[in-house]
C-alpha cells in the first residue's frame, strides 16, 4: 500500500487517469461497518482489474474537536492494508 499527503496528491495530478475506487471515512477505531466497507472495496477491484483502491481518512476527526481517536494512524494503515488497499492518504 502506498501512502500519499492528500494536499500533496492533489496538487501533483500523479493519480489523475488512474481508474480508482475510493472510501472516505474517519476510521478512528476500525470496527465491523468499517471491515464491511473495506471488504466491499477488496470485491470490487477484483472484479475490475484496472481499478485501484483508495482510502482516505484524517489524522482528526473533522467533525469533534479536541476528540482522540481509538487507534492510532499507524494501527489504522496497518489494518488497512491487510484489505489490499492500493493507496491510503
């Protein structure tokens, strides 16, 4: 999995005519709904080969200030990759 700056991505275009599944989401402790998502996302680049996969999450929660998160960013990652994520930001 590779790991990109979200600004930075952006701004560089790198990723611009890639065909790509993506998920959104907070993420801060990764329970069933989020296995569930992830999940969805691994079925679906397997059924379209030239997709790739992407999830993007935020080192803070947009909408709580001050709130900590259950697990770290690095657990986060880890536990994403395991779902054969191409690329998380």
């Amino acid at each position: 999995m590779i790991t990109h700056d979200f600004f930075s991505l952006i701004k560089s275009k790198e990723l611009q005519n890639v065909p790509m599944a993506i998920t959104i989401g907070v993420f801060d402790g990764v329970h069933k709904g989020h296995e569930d998502i992830l999940s969805f996302l691994n079925s679906y680049k397997a059924e379209h080969k030239d997709v790739k996969t992407m999830v993007i999450t935020f080192n803070l929660n947009p909408k709580i200030k001050g709130q900590k998160f259950i697990d770290t960013l690095r657990l986060r990652k880890k536990y994403i990759s395991s779902f054969n994520t191409d690329f998380f930001t």
